[in-house]
C-alpha cells in the first residue's frame, strides 16, 4: 500500500513538472523567432573567434547528447507510463527543446560551412542540406509534423546534425585533425541513427536484425565514400597565388610570369595558399597538381594552426611535360580527401591569348566581409613536387 502511495506521489510530482514546463513552452514560443539568429550570431562569433568559443561549441555536443538521450527516454517513459494506467507526457515540452538545440547546433554550423565550402564543387550540395535544414528547424509547422508523424526521419535529422557539429567542435576541442573528426563524426552519427533505423524496420526476427546490422554498415560506407562532398568544416583558404619566384625570407610570391608553354616550361611555378587552421592543429595537407583533370604530382605539406593570417604554405612544379598547354587545376586536399580549395590556370601556346600570373595574393570566394590576411612574416612550409 505504501508503495502505491509512493507511486502516486511521485507521479504527481512528475505531472506538476511537465504541467510547469509545457506552461513556460507556450509562454516562450513567441519569442522562439529570437534563438536562430542568436545561435547564428555564436557561430559568427565562434567562426572569428575560434580558440575563444571552444565552451560553446562543448556546450552543444553535450545538449546533442542529452536531447538524444531525452527523445529516447521519451518513448521508453510514454510506454512504461501506460503500461501503469498513466497518460504520456506531452510530447510538445521534449519537442520544444530538442528544436532549440538543432536550431543552435545548425545555425552555429553554418558560418564554417559557409566558409570552408568549395562552391564550384559537390560540397554545395551538402552545405545547401544544412541550410535547408535549419530552415525547416524554424518553421514550426513543419518542424511539429515532422516530430510527430515521421519519427524515424526526425531521428534521421537528429543524427545528421550530430554529425554536423562533430565536425566542427572535434578539431576545436581535441585538435584532430580533419580526417579523424571525419571518421569519428560518422561513427557517433551511424550510433545516432539506430533509434531511426528501429522506427523504420522494427526488427524482430534475425534476418531483421541482419537487415539493421546491414543498413548501419551501408550508411558508414557511404558516408565515407561520400566525404569529399563534405567541407574541411575548420579548414579554409585565406589567400592564393602562382608565381614564377618566392621570397623563402618573407615566405611570400615573388615575379610575374605569362602563363605561356614555353616560359612556363623554361622557369616553372609557385603555388601558394594561406590555410586557416585552429589552434593547436598539425595536419598533412597536399597540392595536388591536375592537369586536364588527371593528377600529375602530389605535394605533401604540414600545417599548423593558430596564425590568424593562415599558415603559409607552397609548392614549386618544375618539369612541366613537353607540351603543357590546357587547363591545369591545384587541388588543395586534405589526408581523408577533402577539398579545401582549389587555383586553377590555363596554358596557352600563343603568346596573345596567355594571362599573367602575378603572384598577387587573392582571397577566395566565402563569407562576406571576412578579413582576409595582411601578409606578414611569419612560418611557412616549402615543398618541392617532383615531376
């Protein structure tokens, strides 16, 4: 009898909790409109003040976590509840909380995205994702529907914003490099999209469970098939340049050079790029050298982090082929495959038709208003391609 009594204490307990919390939802759902351009200003700020926002981006790791675990708990507590004889909490309080997080983890995410994408590249695709998702995360109707009628593809949605700030705060926090927060990302979203996976097949037999086991290892698989579609979320191009000469001393392009087969051929080019990096971050990148789309060379160069100017790195090709007019492209690449940018130039035979190549630094396209370097002395690397 007295746990009876106990039982129902601490149900009514429960019942004037959620009662308190879905008053306080209705009371803060006018306001709602305020948190994404909040959660967007904190990754501004984050985005320019990187080494200095590192909380906020633990934060959010941690409020994805426990929004997961709070969507899980959910359903586990709604069934235990009926089995009792007791109703469900309102589902409404839990939704409402797990909108903000994706709202701050999405907006948050967007100015490094925005930043670190290769627009003329398949990392469009994935950064216009993101942004339609943090649309749909504001439009509540949407949003709701979505919550309440397709679970399994809002898990879905949960699992990739995971995966969305994983990327983010790893190199941030732990000073991975890029690869590995690419390989971790994708194993914490694959663990993340179970719960979706279990509203999509209900297993229940082995060859359901064979099915799930199956469906998790093809999501791993071409995620990562897939990672040169996803931008180096900490990594970007600052600044780039070809030129015939470099000042080692002042680690800057020097000369000018008309982009013609023979002078091309006779003094060979510098490529340079200024990557921003996080603090503390030591990564292998490479330049790789195309030519009419087909790799030629493959320079590795190590970088390190936390040079507000972007560390300076270069590589020098000398033996250009026999004929080397058409187009060339450096891929600028990360060890897992990812694209941090690219130059591209074009060899011409006649003289006439040949641009020059100035060594003039010159940012890439991203965020509006960045302040892109004022080159300074400071540590670079020098690599040489051998071709």
């Amino acid at each position: 009898m007295s746990s009876h009594r106990a039982a129902n204490a601490w149900f009514a307990r429960f019942q004037a909790i959620t009662g308190t919390a879905e008053r306080l939802v209705k009371r803060l759902r006018p306001f709602l409109w305020l948190w994404p351009p909040i959660a967007f200003g904190a990754g501004v700020a984050s985005f320019f003040l990187v080494e200095r926002q590192q909380w906020l981006g633990a934060a959010l790791a941690l409020a994805m976590l426990l929004a997961w675990v709070l969507l899980l708990t959910e359903s586990l507590l709604s069934r235990v509840l009926a089995r009792f004889g007791y109703p469900s909490p309102p589902r409404t309080v839990t939704t409402f909380i797990a909108q903000m997080i994706h709202q701050e983890t999405l907006f948050f995410s967007l100015p490094f995205l925005l930043a670190t994408t290769v627009w003329t590249s398949g990392q469009a695709l994935f950064t216009v994702l993101i942004m339609a998702m943090a649309v749909l995360a504001i439009l509540d109707p949407l949003y709701f529907r979505l919550a309440e009628r397709h679970r399994w593809i809002y898990f879905a949605f949960h699992a990739q914003c995971v995966f969305v700030v994983m990327l983010v705060v790893l190199p941030l926090m732990l000073h991975l490099t890029t690869g590995e927060s690419l390989r971790y990302a994708l194993l914490v979203m694959v663990v993340f999209s179970l719960p979706s996976l279990l509203h999509l097949i209900r297993p229940r037999r082995v060859r359901s469970w064979l099915a799930l086991i199956t469906l998790l290892g093809l999501l791993a698989t071409l995620g990562w098939v897939g990672r040169a579609w996803v931008p180096p979320a900490t990594l970007w191009i600052s600044g780039s340049a070809l030129s015939p000469g470099f000042d080692v001393e002042e680690r800057r392009p020097r000369g000018s050079l008309r982009l013609q087969t023979d002078e091309v051929r006779r003094s060979g080019l510098y490529a340079y790029t200024a990557i921003h990096a996080p603090r503390g971050l030591r990564e292998t990148v490479y330049h790789e050298w195309r030519y009419r789309g087909g790799l030629v060379d493959r320079v590795p160069l190590e970088i390190r982090g936390g040079r507000q100017q972007g560390y300076r790195a270069w590589s020098h090709k000398r033996n250009f082929p026999e004929d080397p007019s058409g187009d060339w492209r450096i891929d600028v690449m990360t060890a897992s495959g990812q694209r941090i940018g690219m130059i591209r130039f074009e060899v011409n035979e006649d003289a006439s038709e040949s641009r020059m190549a100035t060594g003039t630094i010159s940012p890439p396209a991203g965020l509006p208003g960045l302040d892109w370097p004022r080159l300074v002395p400071g540590n670079g690397a020098s690599e040489e391609g051998a071709s």
